[in-house]
C-alpha cells in the first residue's frame, strides 16, 4: 500500500473548497467510489471490501499526526473519509494555496469573465512551470473544454470548465478519475450524482 496519492487528493480537495468558501474551523466529509480508493493506495485488482477497509484503517493512522483521526464509513462501493476539524486546520494553516487554482478563481470571480481569460490563465502557468498546457473541447459531450499539463509535476490534475449563461464552472479530477469518465470509444460518462466533486 501507497498512501501518498490519497493523501495528497484529501489536502488538495480540502484546500481547494478552503480557497473558494474559505477556512471555517469544522470536519469535511469526503466521498470516494472503492475503485478510486483502490486505485490511489495501489492496491491490487480484485482487493475485497474487507482487505480495503483494513488497509484505509492504516492510513488513517499513518496521516492522523497531520490529518487527525480521520473515520471511515461505506454504504456498499461509496465510501465517506470524514476529516476531522484538527486536520482541516492544519491544511489551512501549513499548505500553501495553489497558485494556478488561486489564479483561475481570480477569474472565475471577476464579474465580466470569458474562456480567453481562463485559456490564458493556464498558458501562463504553464509558461512560468516550463510546461505543456493541453485543451481539448468536449462541450458536446458535456464536460466544456478540458484544460491539463502534459507533465504531472505541473500540475496533477484535469480541469474541465463550462460556460453557460449564468457564468463559468469548472471541475477538477485527478486524471485516474478523469479517465474513468472517458470510455474507449470517447462517450463521456460523467454521473453529477456519483462525482466526488459534484457533491
């Protein structure tokens, strides 16, 4: 078992709702399917409900000097990690703000706002990070256009912003779950309901 990849995915959600609501001194609940629990501790395939529980039992010991004592529920395949109000402290209090999530909310904020301001937000950071910024368009099928860095030492994860005619959106996935939204043949399958982030 890895835990660096579900660690960082707790920390980089909290701290991404800390930036766009700001920091209030309580828990936060976070919902995951098993498959991307499993994916993010790089268990193997075919690792039961048990096997994932006990294994989330040692993570949540391992982080708890950092994140608390984080409880663990399921109902079926959707787990809830509850973050304590200690843990959420100390992500606001020692993580620093990203800089390219920081600089899309300046956007997204501004009350005349359009996708060449957001397009050039990306472009930039990937200018000032030495990186390679890809979009591609999949407003046909729902998810806007997509924005994200070939190198995931840029930035890790996959932004999909839509405008519509109350204003510009955007979700961030990790690029597993990103994936998973995408089948073979290219057919979005994103599911408001079941997304962690459209919770």
């Amino acid at each position: 078992m890895h835990i660096e990849q579900l660690e960082r995915h707790i920390i980089d959600t909290i701290k991404e709702w800390q930036m766009k609501i700001g920091y209030q001194e309580e828990n936060m609940r976070l919902y995951y399917p098993d498959v991307s629990l499993i994916g993010m501790l790089e268990l193997p395939d075919g690792t039961t409900e048990k096997e994932l529980k006990k294994n989330l039992a040692v993570f949540a010991e391992i982080v708890s000097e950092r994140l608390g004592q984080i409880e663990i529920s399921n109902v079926g395949e959707r787990y809830c990690l509850n973050v304590p109000a200690e843990g959420c402290k100390y992500i606001s209090e020692k993580v620093p703000d990203s800089e390219l999530l920081k600089n899309l909310l300046v956007v997204l904020n501004r009350r005349e706002n359009n996708m060449d301001q957001v397009r050039r937000v990306f472009e930039d950071y990937a200018t000032e990070h030495q990186g390679t910024c890809v979009e591609e368009d999949h407003e046909s099928e729902g998810l806007g256009l997509v924005f994200y860095y070939t190198s995931e030492e840029t930035d890790p994860y996959v932004y999909c912003i839509e405008q519509d005619d109350f204003g510009i959106t955007y979700h961030r996935f990790s690029r597993p779950d990103y994936n998973k939204l995408v089948s073979e043949d290219n057919e979005i399958k994103h599911n408001a309901q079941e997304c962690i982030m459209c919770k």
